[in-house]
C-alpha cells in the first residue's frame, strides 16, 4: 500500500444536492435526491366542525339535551346550523381519517361536507372525490 505524501495532489469532490429552506422559523435541509412528502393541509374550521359534530351528538345520545332545538338553544346557534354540522358525525371513517390527517384536497372544505351527502360510505367517498389517502 502506497503512503500519501505532501506531493500527491489528488482531491475528491463530492456533490450532495440540497435545498435549504425555513419551515416554522427553522431551518430544515431538504434532499433534491429524494422527494418531500406532501405537507399536510390541515383545515382549522373543517377539524373544529367536526369536533363539535361528535360533542353534540354525544350530547344528545346521553340525554343532556333532549332534541336539536334543545342543544341549537343552549349552544347559541342556529337550528338549521346545529343539523348541519351534525351531519358530519356520520361521514364514513375514511373520511374523517383522510381530513384528520391532512390529505383532502385543496377543494374538499367546510362547505363541501356541510351538503348533504349520500348515507352510503362508499358513496360519500365517490362524492367527495377521496380515494384511501391515509
């Protein structure tokens, strides 16, 4: 085996492609070599909205308001309002996994799941347009 002397001018130049970015007021080192997963896109009002659906309906199931009308009242809320978001409590767990974790379009909003929507889980999935993107 050969000894390196102080003559040899041999170098070795390695390239590592990187972003450098600031996400949370920290800077992260992102690999070109590998692609980022998407980020998740998480919808305040949409998570809140469901949230309140099931703590009402809980409510409701355990006799601490008597109807809709009973709850809307003590709520301070519309009637009309309260049924809607109720209905989110019956959206088919798929859903429900897909907004909590972040993977529903960017069109998928409050709004969207306030209509009414088919009783039918699958047909609720093909409705909203979301396939398995837990």
């Amino acid at each position: 085996m050969k000894a390196l002397d102080a003559t040899d001018q041999t170098t070795i130049t390695v390239h590592v492609p990187m972003t450098f970015t600031v996400r949370g007021g920290r800077k992260t080192i992102l690999s070109d070599a590998v692609p980022a997963p998407p980020q998740p896109r998480i919808d305040n009002a949409l998570l809140k909205a469901l949230a309140r659906a099931h703590r009402w309906r809980r409510m409701i199931e355990s006799g601490e308001y008597g109807s809709i009308t009973d709850l809307a009242k003590a709520e301070d809320v519309n009637q009309s309002y309260a049924c809607r978001i109720l209905r989110l409590s019956m959206l088919a767990p798929s859903i429900v996994t897909t907004i909590l974790n972040g993977r529903q379009d960017s069109d998928v909003m409050l709004k969207q799941v306030m209509k009414p929507l088919p009783v039918r889980w699958d047909e609720q999935t093909a409705t909203l347009k979301l396939g398995d993107r837990s």
